[in-house]
C-alpha cells in the first residue's frame, strides 16, 4: 500500500529510489496493486501512518492490525461472498433456502482461507471470489463473462494461473465441438472468447506499457517487468516445507544439491505438463460441466504437486473447485478441507494463529456433518463408470486420528539434534501423499464421467 499510494502505477514494479525492489517489492499482479491503492487510499484518511513512505516499513502497531483486517473483511463482502452466494442460488437454485444456507456457510467457512487472509492479510479471497464467479458464469454458459471474470482473477493473483487449462480446453472444445454452426460461426466464437480475454489483459496491464522513467511507449519493457517480478524463477525450486512432490522426495533426492535451477525449472516445468495431459485431453474430447469442475481440482493439483516454486498456501487452489461438489460429497470434501489447512499448520503455528486454527476446525467438521446428515450416509464415489459404496465416515474418523497424532508428536517431542524439521516434515510429506491420492481420483472420476448424463 505504501508504494501504490505513493509511487506513480508505472513504478510499481521499477526499482527506484523510492521503490526498493530487493527491501519489499511488489510480486503480485497488476490488479493487487491497484486493490492496494484503493484501500492505501481509505489509509491516508484512517491510518496515515500505515502508508507513509519509508517510515512505515515495518509497521505493526494493533490499530494498523485493525485496519488491515477490515480491509480483508470488506474485500470479502464485495469479492468472495458475494462468488460464493452466486455459486450456490445458480448450482442449487430448486434446493431449500436453509439447504442453500447451510452450503453457502460450508464453503465460505473455508478454514485456510481464513487463517492465510486474516492472518496474513494475503487477500486471496478476491482473487478465488473473480475465480468461482467465472466457473459459476461457465455453469450459466456464460463463456464471455467467465472468460472475463477468469482473467481478472489471474491479474489480481497469478496463482489462479492453476486453472488456466481447464478454462482454456472446456472453452476450446465448447467453441469447436460443441458450438452450433458451420466453420465461420466456430471460428467468430473463438474470436469473441479470444478478443475478451486479450482486451481484459490490456485494460489490465495498460499503466505499464510506458515506461516510467522516460514517459517513452514501451509495452515490452513494463510487461516483461511485471512479469519478471510475478514469476521469480530465481528463489529455487521451493523455499518452505511444502506438502508437495518436490519438497517430499527431496527428503530422498536432494535435487537442489544434483542439478541446477534452470534444469529443475524445465524438469518441473515438464512434470505438471505430463500430469496435466489427461485432464486436458478428456475435458477436449468429451466436456461436460461436471468434467470441468473435475478438472479444474486435477489441474490445481497438479501445478500444486509437480510446479516450480510453491507456496503452502496454494493448496486452497484444488480446494475451491473441490467445494463445489460439497452438497453431493460431504464426507470427503470435508476431509480434503480438514487436510489443506493441516497442511498449513506449521505456517500458522509460527504466525500465532494455533488457537484459530482449532476452532475453525472444528467449526467447519460441524457445518460438513450437518450437510452429511442431509446426504446417504457413506458418500458414493464412481470410478471408471462403476459405483464404489465408502464408508466415508469411517475414512474420515481414521484420518482426524492421523492429524491428532501428528499434532500430539508435534507439540510433545522435542526437536531431535540430526532431524531438527522431522515433526514439520511428517506433517507436510503426510499431506503430500494425501494430496497425491486426491488428484489420482479427480482423473478418475473426471474420466468415468458420462458427458450425456445429467450434471451434479
């Protein structure tokens, strides 16, 4: 907020005098700037010393911590819950108003995401907010305004780049396949969806195509310094016990010892193409809405597991389209929810936040067995086109067992001279291959969906 209230749009991403790129600099899109400078500009009249050039670096006192977490509250009345309520009156518009109630509490009381936005103040509600609004849009057939709204959300968080090829593939096939008409109608669709994206992204990154030294018209230069700065190749394969494949088998395969940065960067970047390629291939040959919200989990998950340079925090991308299956699944998506923010938990226990993470827990187990109760008891999950019968209730119990006993050696064992991170690292690598197994079934369950069937 200091820099956007302060320095002009064109030098938000230039080092400067003012802009000290290696102290603090921006590392997120176009839009998180220009939210930055909305709420730097409430700041100046409430809390001037919040945005004070130089002077505010480092700032905490508890009415900036006030401040910051309205901000986030506001944010997510006019981004998040609003996605979240379009979301449930489109997808469960003949259900009850206390059924559509009881889903809209479910999803909007989403453990991680509340523990990372307010306790971070990362605002990651707005950008998965845009994001849920462009599927429920391509749920409406929407295309053009989920295409829209799709865009938006990659300009505020590059991290909703996790759905990009689900997006592009059901939107694709939709234009090409499906799409009525002969060859010019096919071709005009593709141009409409094509042009909305590409004038969305123009609107969006329009400061930064002159410089901001020079005042000279220089697209390249500013974009390629937005882009320099969004996607830091540079900090390594991972930096943080993340529960991914990466920071798991590097418990094995010291990687970062063996081959250089560039050659892991094209190795990763090879990995999530390869896991990428049947969700891809399905939602091209036979799209379906169903297939599509399958495949926007297995492609988060697979950006989540084999990317280069994640952070924990992106776990909520396989999460937020995995919700959206809350009123048929109750048990499993409980878990996976349960399982994220366990995940994240060595994150929150340095931030303080042990005591928040427990009661939203908690809270959320409630609000799923609630839906459960309302649901057949034992979820029932098809693989392959056939019908396996769960006794998710029993999976579920088992596993908070497993996250209780995990927490237990946490907080009970010392830390062991030879293995000072074994305690974190049960926690991560446990969830890794948790999240490893979910993104094998959201293939399956993807490639066992019937595209003529009706959609749930």
């Amino acid at each position: 907020m200091e820099l956007a209230v302060n320095v002009p749009a064109a030098d938000w991403y230039r080092n400067s005098t003012h802009n000290d790129l290696e102290y603090w600099g921006p590392d997120y899109p176009p839009l998180t700037m220009m939210h930055s400078w909305a709420i730097g500009k409430v700041a100046q009249w409430v809390e001037p010393d919040l945005v004070e050039l130089h002077t505010s670096r480092g700032l905490e006192t508890e009415s900036s911590k006030l401040f910051m977490r309205w901000s986030v509250i506001v944010s997510d009345l006019i981004f998040w819950m609003p996605a979240v309520l379009y979301f449930v009156c489109t997808f469960f518009e003949h259900k009850s108003p206390q059924y559509q109630m009881s889903v809209f509490f479910a999803i909007v009381n989403n453990p991680g995401l509340l523990l990372i936005d307010h306790g971070h103040f990362q605002f990651n509600g707005v950008s998965l907010g845009l994001a849920l609004g462009a599927l429920t849009a391509i749920l409406n057939d929407r295309h053009l305004l989920g295409s829209v709204l799709f865009v938006l959300s990659v300009c505020f968080k590059q991290m909703a780049l996790y759905y990009a090829p689900a997006f592009f593939f059901y939107l694709l096939s939709h234009a090409v396949l499906r799409h009525p008409g002969g060859l010019v109608a096919k071709a005009r669709r593709l141009a409409e969806i094509g042009g909305v994206v590409l004038l969305t992204f123009f609107v969006c990154f329009a400061p930064f195509l002159r410089d901001g030294e020079t005042g000279a018209f220089a697209p390249v230069t500013g974009v390629s310094r937005v882009l320099h700065r969004v996607f830091p190749v540079a900090r390594g394969l991972f930096e943080d016990k993340v529960a991914n494949f990466w920071c798991t088998s590097n418990l094995i395969i010291k990687w970062r010892k063996i081959w250089s940065n560039a050659l892991l960067f094209k190795m990763s970047t090879g990995l999530t193409l390869l896991a990428l390629a049947p969700s891809c291939m399905h939602l091209l040959l036979r799209p379906s809405k169903r297939a599509f919200r399958l495949a926007l989990c297995s492609c988060a998950f697979s950006f989540f597991l084999f990317s280069f340079q994640v952070h924990e925090k992106t776990i909520l991308l396989p999460l937020l389209p995995s919700l959206t299956f809350v009123g048929a699944q109750p048990q499993p998506i409980a878990l996976l929810s349960a399982v994220a923010t366990f995940s994240m938990y060595p994150l929150l226990l340095r931030d303080g936040l042990v005591h928040a993470y427990v009661v939203l827990q908690l809270s959320q187990f409630w609000m799923f067995a609630s839906l459960a109760s309302d649901a057949q008891r034992g979820a029932r999950i098809s693989f392959c086109g056939g019908a396996l019968r769960a006794r998710m209730s029993t999976l579920v119990s088992l596993s908070v067992l497993g996250m209780f006993a995990m927490h237990a050696f946490h907080a009970l064992t010392p830390a062991f001279p030879r293995l000072p991170h074994l305690q974190t690292v049960v926690i991560t690598s446990s969830s890794a291959v948790f999240f490893g197994i979910a993104w094998l079934v959201t293939i399956m369950l993807q490639w066992s969906t019937d595209s003529k069937r009706k959609q749930t």
